[in-house]
C-alpha cells in the first residue's frame, strides 16, 4: 500500500506553508504521510488479527512501514522489512507473510512452505498435496496457532533427511535417530522374555490408499510411532489436496476505514503548523 503527499490544504494552511522554506514543507509532509502510514498499519494489524484464526504474531504484525522522506515523498507499508528498512521476503521457517495475505486476499491456493518444498524435493510430499496439522496436534508440536513450532519441524525434516543446509539442521544421523528412539528393553532375561518398550520416538511417512504397502490404512502423512512395539501411533503432519482460499481481507477495505485521507490532510495541517512555529 502507498502513501503520498496528494492531498489539498485550506487557505489559512496554504498561507502558512508559503511561508516555509522548500526543505521544511517537504519535511512536513513527510511528517504527515508518515503519521498516516503508521494509521493505516495500526487498523491493518488490527484486521489481520480478527480475520485469521490465532494468527501468528511474525503474520499479524509483518506490515511494516517504509517511511517517507522529505527527498522521497512516498511511504510504503509492506511485509516485510529487515534491521536495515530493506525489503525482504521474510525469515521465519516455512512461512512468507507476502504469500500468506496474498492468497488471503485474492484468494486462491496459498504458495507452498519452505518444509513443503523440502519434503517435495525429497520426494516425500506427493505432487498436488500440502501438508496439514492434524486436528489434535501431536504433543509438544505445535504452537498453539495451528502452526508446528520451528524446531519441531527442524527436527522432523532432518529426521526425514529432507533438509539440504549444514551445522544443526543437517540431516540427522542414524546415532541421533537410535537416541532419540531410545529403546530399552525391560521384563525377564532368565525366562528369556523381553519386551521391547519405546521411550522415545520414531518417526514414518505413510501414503495410505495413495501407495498402499503396510501403512495403508492410515491417512498420508508423517506419523509418529511410541510404546512397546510401537504400539502407539499417532499422526504428526498430514498430506491433504492443495486447498484454495476464499478471499478474507481487503487492503482498500482497510485503507476506507483508516480513512487515509482524512487523516492524511488532519496530519498535513497540523505537521505544516508545527514547523512553521504557530
């Protein structure tokens, strides 16, 4: 969303802003449009909030405003921006706030993740499919906004020897996999029964009907696999059809009821006031 200077004063004002000096009006919109920018960011989070389901915060708050300068009388708001105020598409594993409003307010499929690509690449994630958290999230998973925490899912793509990065995130080893599966066993070693009892976890992909093979009857996915021979299993991240989003927000909609215009011209009187000293 741009913000410029395009906005007419009264005549009182315009007298007070021929008296200013060219640098200092130019100072003074660039005061207002930003004032405005920062407006129009504070009702455009507040949407964002109420139209999404537990949003995020990194989503909720990835507007942020590029701000006006009085050489360049034009401010942006955008997700996101970097330490620098430089665009940038954004950080945070598996997730572009750009695409996620993109498809929010166009509609449409929304573009796939970063694990999503990962999985892909690995051949993992079946074509046309995306992944889905179960509608009970595996314990410790998620982060209680539908979304996996990032180390879980770091930790889950490495298990799967999807990832293609170095140092912690490399794909884990097969001694990793044994600790974290961490079997030991337990019962009678004179009477020559023991079981076998899993204190950790171990991790599976199953492609259900898709593929058949033994995990056929369960819905693709990721799977989680605890208990003694593996008794308990429960899903950790499910394939599902590429879904298409309806339309939920509308940045004009936003921009009508900050009324950027109002506020812009309120802001222009009072930033030329200020600089002219009355």
């Amino acid at each position: 969303m741009r913000i410029d200077a395009s906005v007419t004063v009264d005549e009182k004002v315009r007298h007070l802003a021929d008296r200013l000096t060219g640098p200092q009006f130019a100072a003074a919109q660039a005061a207002a449009i930003n004032d405005t920018a920062f407006k129009v960011r504070g009702v455009m989070v507040a949407a964002l909030t109420s139209a999404f389901d537990r949003p995020t915060p990194f989503v909720a708050r990835s507007p942020k405003v590029l701000q006006a300068t009085p050489e360049n009388l034009t401010a942006r708001i955008i997700p996101t921006l970097d330490a620098r105020g430089v665009w940038t598409p954004g950080g945070k594993i598996g997730v572009d706030p750009q695409h996620v409003l993109q498809a929010q307010e166009f509609g449409g499929r929304r573009a796939d993740k970063r694990s999503e690509v990962a999985l892909r690449r690995a051949g993992i994630l079946p074509a046309g499919m995306q992944t889905a958290i179960p509608e009970r999230p595996y314990p410790g998973s998620d982060d209680g906004r539908g979304n996996l925490r990032g180390a879980f899912l770091s930790q889950l793509i490495s298990y799967l020897q999807a990832s293609n990065e170095q140092g912690y995130r490399a794909n884990m080893t097969d001694r990793r996999k044994a600790q974290l599966r961490n079997q030991q066993g337990i019962g009678s070693i004179a009477n020559r029964k023991v079981y076998q009892t899993t204190l950790g976890v171990r991790y599976f992909v199953a492609y259900g009907r898709l593929r058949g093979g033994r995990g056929r009857h369960l819905a693709p996915g990721v799977w989680a696999a605890r208990g003694t021979h593996d008794s308990d299993v429960a899903p950790v991240l499910l394939f599902v059809r590429l879904a298409g989003y309806r339309p939920r927000i509308s940045m004009d909609n936003i921009a009508s009821k900050a009324q950027a215009s109002d506020v812009l011209a309120r802001r222009m009187r009072y930033r030329i006031r200020q600089v002219a000293g009355v």
